[in-house]
C-alpha cells in the first residue's frame, strides 16, 4: 500500500484530465485492503488501461502512458499557452508548477507493486507489447511521440524536469484534438457547433496519384505558402469525376501534416455555421484547411451566399491561419440553365442576377483543372499503379483487361484504373491460391 494517500482531485489547471476517473480509481484501491471487491475493481481498471493503449497505437508502461495520454489531450489556459509560445510566463506557470508536482508525484507512483498483490505480472504493466496495428486513434508519428515522451517523463528527474519535457512536446506537437489528428469534422448538436476528429485517414501520397503534374504542383506551391505564412489563395480544384481532386488534397494533408497542417470538412447545409467554425480555430497554433468537397449548387440554393461572405466580402478579415479548398466538377459551381434567358425578363436586373452567381468560383483566387486522361495517359496510370501494386503481369495483357474494365466502369480515369488494379490483385491473389 502507499505511504501517502495521492490524488488528482486538488489539481488546478489539469482537473478535468480525460483520463482521470481511471487514475483515481486505481489510486483510490491502493489505499483498501486487499479483496475480491477490489480484486473486481482492478481488473476492470486495468482492461481499461489496456484498451486505451491499444486503441492509441501505445506500449511500454500502461500507468505512464495512461498519464502521458492525459497529458497531451488536456487543452486548458496553460497547455494551449505552450502550445503557441516559445515561452509562458506569468502567474499562471506558478500555478502549473504546483499541478506538476502532483502529477509528478502520481506518475512515480508504483502502481505495479499493486497489480503484483493481485496476481497480476509485473511486465504486463510495466513493459506491455501492443500488436494492434488497426488503431483508431492518432497516426503513427504521434503514436510513437507520445511513447517516447512516457518514456523521457519516467527518466525526469524531478517535476521541473517533467513539466519542461510536456512543454516541449505541447511546442512541438501540440495538445488536444488539434494537436493529436490531422482532419476533423463538423458536427450540429442541440444548437450547438462542435469540431471533432476523424480518426481514420486514408494514407494518400502524392506519388500514388500518377500524371496531373502541373495541377499538383499548382496546389502544393499554393499550399507551402500558406503553411509558411506567405500570400496563399482559396483553391478550387475543379473538372472530371475520378481524376484525383480529392486524393490530391488528402494527400497534401498527410505530406504537412508535421508542418501544423490539419483539414475539416464541412457540408453545405453547414455554410451558415462557418463564421462560428472559424472563431473556434482562428486561435490556434495549426493552419487549417476548411475542405469542401464535391461543391455545387442548384439554382434554389442559397448556402453559397454564406460561403461568399466568408471567402470575401463580410466585415472580419478571414484568420491567416485559415484557407478553402473546395473540389467540383463544374468550374462555375451554381448550376445555370438555357431556360434561365427566357426567365430573365422576370429580372429586372438580370445581369446583376448572373454576376452574384459567377463571382463565387472567381472568389477562389486559384482554379486548378483535372482533365480525363486520353488512352496513353491512362494506360500509363494503369501500368504504374501495378508496379506500386508489385503486379508482375505482361503490359500488353495488362492494358488489354484494363481497356476491357473501363469500358464497363465508367471509362477512362484515374479511379477507375486504381478500382481495376485493385480487382486485379484480388484476382490474382486468388488464382495463386487455387493452384
């Protein structure tokens, strides 16, 4: 048992820590006798440990990573002071200092001894091999940063040292759900406008979309600019279905990510919350992509008007930290008919009518087009993405199935070329297995 009863319940700025209830109550059970109520109480607290660990990708000592996980989550006046300066002063580092020691403190605490009264083997708490590797929580470098950073916490040497190695990562990573994911989405509840994360991210490059060299390098010069603070511009990236417009923005999200590049989606319907979307994040430390996909209009819509007046017009300047992009098949976004010519006499100012139409792509200062490939370019697509895809096949029988497959799936695309490579291996795969 412990000599001096430890608890998180006095801390200041880190109360409300999101893990805490699990801290508290293996704690809380260090200080009971030893029965099968509690026996009961610490297992469930340790298949939470384990859970937690393997849903973030995390192993090694369950109790540090648990407050290690803690840690970085908690967005409060100091963390998120860290997070944007090189440097916190001020009454408020005093108060920080006194939460440390505790946590220092609670972090040292050798809550091993106690799973050992139990039954339970020291290495499972101390030294736990995660093999999860369907994580649904963070990414791979912030996984592996947050190991690392439990490991250098259970190396400090006092609660100075501990609090200078978090501020260092809060510096360098960031802290709470901005700092930890790379995309997010908007979410209306009771009233209420909430960003939060999207855990799985598909794991584009810009390598695995073949061709379109000049339009990806259109979008990553627009892209290097924002993200080093220079004049950048609202993108629409706009023409065919299945040309690799939204693979490419994906694929500019994993490329800057470690560069503070973060991306939320946002819907249409949702238009009118932007103005409150971007108060949330003007703030902080990231730059943030508001994505916008597959962007259109009919005629009866009038969301557009509020994306006008974020784009340009209203009376607060757009935060640096924030940018548009948007994708769509049609480079005017508002869908015009012929039939609007023989209505224009019911407008008595029918050019006025058709300009406030057109001027929301022009507010987009860079368009980039993604045209269908011709035949060349799609045998092309097709031959490279079978050799990423290590198809060992001959070319010419190669692009004889493929020009057979496009021709019942849509015709010629970049997607369609990587849906017949995908089916491709699959075949492939399963013919090899039948021998």
């Amino acid at each position: 048992m412990l000599d001096n009863k430890l608890n998180i319940q006095s801390l200041i700025l880190y109360k409300n820590l999101k893990y805490g209830d699990i801290i508290n109550n293996i704690l809380n059970i260090s200080y009971r006798e030893i029965n099968e109520e509690n026996k009961c109480l610490l297992y469930n607290c340790l298949g939470n440990l384990v859970q937690i660990a393997c849903e973030h990708g995390l192993k090694g000592n369950l109790w540090h990573l648990l407050i290690t996980a803690s840690l970085v989550e908690n967005e409060n006046s100091f963390s998120l002071e860290a997070e944007h300066r090189e440097s916190v002063n001020g009454s408020i580092v005093v108060i920080a200092k006194y939460d440390f020691e505790l946590l220092y403190q609670v972090f040292n605490t050798k809550v091993e001894e106690l799973f050992r009264k139990y039954g339970i083997k020291k290495d499972l708490i101390t030294d736990f091999e995660n093999t999860n590797t369907d994580r649904i929580s963070y990414n791979d470098k912030i996984s592996k940063e947050i190991n690392k950073l439990a490991k250098k916490l259970s190396d400090a040497e006092n609660s100075r040292d501990f609090m200078k190695e978090v501020m260092e990562f809060y510096r360098k990573y960031g802290v709470g759900r901005f700092g930890l994911h790379k995309a997010f989405r908007v979410v209306n509840k009771d009233e209420k406008v909430s960003i939060v994360a999207i855990n799985n991210v598909k794991k584009v490059e810009l390598s695995d979309l073949i061709g379109y060299e000049s339009a990806k390098k259109k979008l990553i010069d627009n892209t290097e600019a924002f993200i080093k603070g220079k004049n950048a511009n609202n993108c629409l990236l706009f023409g065919a279905a299945g040309t690799g417009k939204s693979s490419s923005i994906k694929a500019i999200l994993n490329k800057y990510f470690e560069d503070g590049l973060r991306i939320i989606e946002i819907y249409k319907y949702q238009f009118k919350d932007l103005l409150e979307i971007i108060s949330q994040i003007k703030n902080r430390n990231y730059r943030f992509i508001i994505y916008m996909d597959d962007l259109s209009f009919e005629e009866f819509e009038t969301e557009y008007k509020y994306l006008k007046a974020v784009i340009e017009g209203g009376l607060e300047k757009k935060p640096e930290n924030v940018i548009i992009y948007a994708t769509s098949n049609r480079r005017h976004l508002i869908r015009e008919k012929f039939s609007d010519k023989s209505e224009k006499d019911d407008d008595l100012h029918s050019n006025d009518t058709i300009a406030e139409k057109l001027s929301l792509a022009s507010r987009f200062g860079v368009s980039i087009y993604f045209d269908k490939p011709d035949k060349t370019e799609f045998n092309n697509i097709v031959i490279e993405l079978a050799k990423k895809s290590n198809i060992k096949i001959d070319e010419n029988e190669l692009i004889l199935k493929a020009n057979k497959w496009e021709l019942s799936h849509g015709g010629m695309s970049g997607r369609c070329a990587r849906q017949f490579i995908d089916y491709l291996s699959y075949e492939l795969e399963m013919d090899s297995k039948n021998e």
